[in-house]
C-alpha cells in the first residue's frame, strides 16, 4: 500500500501542478502560477509557506511507510486502506475536473492587482473552492493508505494552509476584485462543502469584517 500511496501522490502532483500548467499556458501563453507570497511574516507568506511544508510531508508519509514507520494501530486494517486508496483517486480525478472548470482564470496564487473571470459554475456552484475540497480529499485518502503520524499531519498542516489561504488571501481578494458580485456568490455557496460558511449577502456592508469568523 506504501508503493501505491506513492505512486497515487506522484500522479496526483503531476495532473495538478505540473501538467495543469502546461496545458494552461498552451491555451492562455501564461503559465497561471502566482507565487510571489509577499514579505516574509506577512499572512500569505505563512500559508504558502504552510502549503509547501505539506506537500512535503505529503510525500514523506508514503516514503516513510515504505521505510518501515508503523501505522497507526486504530488504522490499521485493509479494508482502511483500500477505501483510502478509493478516495485518493476521487481527490485527484475532482482536483483535475475543478481546475479544468477555472478555464482561463485558473490560477496558483494570487495577483492582487490582477482581474479574471469569477467562476461560480460547474463544481464552483457547489462550493466556491472545490479545487481546495478535492486536495484535501486526496490527502485524507493518502492518509488512510499509509496511515502514520507523518501522513496525519500532512493532512493537519494542508487543511491549515488552505483555511489560511482562503479566509485571509484569496476571499478578501476576490471580494475587493468582484465586490457584490462575489459577495452575491459567496453567500448563495458554501466555502468547501455545500451550504457551509456562506458570507453575509450584498445587503451586508461589512461582510468583508466576517471572513476570519
């Protein structure tokens, strides 16, 4: 199970970073990567740093299961296994389908002075971050076929990362790009899973003051 954790992360790395990427720049000419985190200390600066450390960790669980690390004892059990092994390759086939959904707008990271296109159709008119719902899937699967302390907290640090990125990066920016037509969407659709953590509705002036809430 080890082996086919890695080779699931490998795959599931390759479709969302790499090969997203070229086939974005094949259609667009601009690579769609975003990465300049700002100042270091600074918020975005801490989740992107806290994303990397869990991609990291990502691929540390698989290496070290198959390197003799024991699994976690509740874990345990085959049958743990092949059901993380089913979600694992239903994060990655949703990860691949939701980005494939962002058309030209997909992006990695956040350009504060740049504008594109507000997706709110497809998987985006179920939660506002399916892209972000489908990788936590996947690691919770990777988590459940190598069931160590590694991959439990790759999954812990990736679930931080991305709570940081949304509420403090990317919603405050979508909200100063889109204004009420973001504040309309965010309301009707859920942050991550249908209907939870909607924002308050356009006729809520300081709906931007409740992100962290």
């Amino acid at each position: 199970m080890a082996t086919a954790a890695l080779i699931v992360y490998v795959v599931a790395m390759g479709l969302a970073f790499g090969w997203r990427t070229v086939v974005h720049r094949r259609r667009t000419g601009d690579s769609g990567l975003r990465l300049d985190a700002g100042p270091a200390g600074s918020v975005a600066w801490w989740a992107k740093t806290a994303f990397v450390a869990a991609i990291a960790l990502g691929l540390a669980g698989p290496v070290a299961a198959a390197t003799g690390m024991a699994p976690l004892s509740v874990l345990d059990h085959p049958v743990v296994g092949a059901t993380g092994l089913v979600i694992a390759l239903s994060g990655t086939a949703a990860t691949l389908a939701a980005q494939l959904a962002m058309g030209a707008s997909w992006r990695i990271g956040v350009d504060a002075g740049e504008r594109t296109e507000l997706v709110t159709g497809g998987p985006f008119a179920l939660a506002r971050n399916p892209i972000f719902t489908a990788m936590i899937t996947t690691s919770a699967g990777l988590t459940l076929m190598v069931p160590n302390v590694v991959a439990l907290l790759a999954l812990v640090v990736l679930v931080a990362a991305i709570e940081l990125q949304v509420r403090a990066v990317e919603e405050p920016y979508l909200l100063a790009a889109h204004g009420r037509a973001y504040q309309g969407y965010a309301a009707r659709v859920g942050r991550f899973v249908p209907g939870v953590g909607r924002l308050p509705g356009t006729d809520t002036p300081s709906a931007p003051d409740h992100l962290l809430r």
